[in-house]
C-alpha cells in the first residue's frame, strides 16, 4: 500500500510539472476548503473552495496574536484578567492575578490553544473582547481580506465568525512576518511562569513532530467547523503555507499538498552579496570614479520550470561629487518573460568628495 501511494505521489507530481494538470487543482483531499500559497509572492498554487466562508475553530488565534503583538511589546507583563477565567473550549487553567509577559501568554495560546488565555489578551490589549474583535476586523480589513469577519479571540462558533482558506493563509503570512510569532508557532514545547505558576506546553501540531520542514502554525477544532489547520514548511529556501477548514484528513492533506508545492518551486539567488560591481565616473570628485555594489543576496522562488531570466543594469553615465559611502547610485533589475520580478539597489561603497583643485575659478 505504501508503494501504491508512493507511485500515485510521483505521478501526480510528473503530471504538475509537465503541464497535465491544472496548477488550481489541488491533490486530492478532503477539506470543504483549501488553499496553498507561495509564502513570499502569496501566489495561489492549489485551491479549492478558497473563497468560501467558513468557521476558522482556533486557527482565530493567528489574528489574535498578530493583533496583539501589533499593539503591545512581546516583554510587556500582564495579570491574568478574572474574566478570562472558565472560558469554555480548552484552556490554561490560568487564574486571576497570576503575571505573566504578553509572550508567555503567547505561548500558552498558540501551543495549549487556551481559549481563557486567548480571552486575557484581548482584555489586555483591546480593554474588552469586543473592542478587541473590531481591532482584530480592523486588521483584516487594511490586509484587504474580503471574507473575514472576527467576534471573539479564541475561535468558539459565532453566527457573524467566520473566515476562508485564502484569507486565513494571508494572515498567517502576514503573521510569520513578526518574528516572535515566528518563533512561537515553531516551538514543539514551552515553559511558562515562575513558582507555583510554572506551566509547561506542548504543541498541538503534529506535523511539527513529524517533519523537519515544518515552521508552524495553528490547529483548530469545534463540531460546528470541524478540523481546521494552518501549516507553514520551508525547504531549500521555499517557504509554503497550507491551509485547510473542514477537513478530517488534515494532517495527511497538508503533507500532500505541501510536498507537491515543493516539486513545483525552487529558490532562485538572483545575486549573491556584493557579486554586483561596477565603477561609475564622478565629475568633480577627488577620484575620477566611485564603486557600487548591490548590498544585499537577492533571491526568489520561482517555478521549476521558469523561463530565462534576463538582468539588466541601469546605472548613470556619471554622477557629480560629493558621493557617500551607502548612497543609491543605480539598480539591477531582474526580468521573467519581459516582466520585472525583482531588483535590488547599487550602492556606493566608498565616499568620493569633492576635488579642491580648480574651485573658485
């Protein structure tokens, strides 16, 4: 049986890369809804159903936290609100008055998925839970997403709470932009508290225990909504992000889909640091040229099978002293198929002052 699936795999994946089947047909699974994306781009890869609005279960928390650590900093102590105690749905057992960091807080509602803690931020960043709920739609609403609406932090069903595959992968992307949720949502386990208020958690996403390419990101659970996961993976410098609502396979759908994004894409090094060098002429300048380079590796992800991808420099003929060391003097813009897909800046890597010979003349 092992081998049967191992050949299905390799002959879908032969019929992706040679054109047999649609890049918008997902492998086969069975969530309501889903969508996987290119994490840099947000490029759609697979998706079925992605627009579809549907309960998010506790995948809500990825808004909760990304609104959170918007507003106030990961270190920032807080006391564990008396009205977050009891909330229904899985929990911390966290009690009033216990202190405790914004982070730590975090922790526990991304790896525990607590529901009471998930309630305590709110209180603490937002002043209630429902000012926080039109925060958390303020934040969706400047990430464009047209199909997300929030009532609570945790995720427990609403009539007005509901979310879609794409939109819910915008805002994971959007998320593991901030790099303590980043390292958050990748931990397998955590420790919390000091004393009698030391708590210690495990990650509810398995995948993180099964294979080295994944980086996160939330679970999600109730009967109305079903199975709910987000799950983000890097591999050779792709970086992907799946997500599935309403699907009772979950963990086997994301493994398919994510290796089959991975047949499909590459990283690219457009330039490495400092390979872009050329000499300018400087007019006036107590040297007759200044060097530029590009400061930074310029990479992308791109699809296996790309076309040619053409640089082009564009440089002036001349500048005119003075000329500071990191001053822009030009840029390499790189194209696919006569479209930009990326550049990056030539600096100046030495200073060029104006000559004193010949002034005043």
């Amino acid at each position: 049986m092992k081998i049967l699936k191992t050949i299905c795999s390799l002959i879908l994946v032969a019929l992706l890369l040679c054109g047999g089947v649609s890049a918008s047909q997902v492998p086969e699974n069975s969530a309501r809804a889903c969508v996987l994306i290119e994490a840099d781009s947000g490029e759609v890869i697979f998706e079925n159903n992605k627009d579809e609005r549907l309960g998010p279960a506790s995948t809500t928390k990825i808004m909760t936290a990304l609104v959170a650590l918007e507003h106030m900093a990961a270190e920032t102590g807080i006391t564990f609100d008396a009205r977050a105690e009891g909330v229904e749905g899985s929990s911390a057992y966290m009690r009033a008055g216990e202190k405790y960091t914004l982070e730590e807080l975090l922790y526990a509602m991304m790896l525990q998925s607590a529901n009471d803690v998930a309630t305590c931020i709110a209180y603490a960043v937002g002043g209630s839970v429902e000012n926080f709920a039109v925060m958390m739609n303020e934040k969706a609403a400047e990430l464009g997403l047209e199909n997300t609406h929030f009532e609570n932090p945790h995720g427990l069903d609403g009539e007005s709470h509901y979310t879609s595959a794409y939109d819910l992968a915008l805002i994971a992307r959007e998320a593991l932009k901030n790099e303590t949720f980043a390292k958050i949502v990748s931990s397998k386990t955590a420790t919390v508290g000091e004393g009698e208020n030391t708590r210690s958690f495990r990650n509810h996403n398995r995948l993180l225990f099964e294979y080295e390419d994944i980086t996160g990101v939330k679970t999600g659970f109730t009967k109305r909504c079903g199975r709910t996961l987000v799950s983000s993976a890097e591999k050779d410098g792709v970086r992907l992000i799946c997500v599935t609502l309403s699907d009772g396979n979950d963990w086997r759908d994301h493994r398919r889909m994510l290796d089959a994004g991975f047949e499909m894409y590459e990283s690219v090094v457009l330039c490495k640091k400092g390979a872009m060098r050329f000499n300018v002429h400087v007019c006036g300048g107590q040297t007759a040229t200044v060097s530029v380079s590009n400061a930074d590796e310029k990479r992308i992800t791109l699809k296996k099978d790309h076309g040619e991808i053409e640089m082009r420099t564009e440089l002036p003929p001349f500048v005119y002293a003075d000329i500071h060391k990191g001053d822009i003097i030009g840029y390499v813009r790189f194209y696919l198929d006569g479209e930009e897909m990326a550049s990056c800046g030539l600096y100046a890597t030495d200073d060029c002052l104006k000559s004193s010979i010949g002034r005043n003349k």
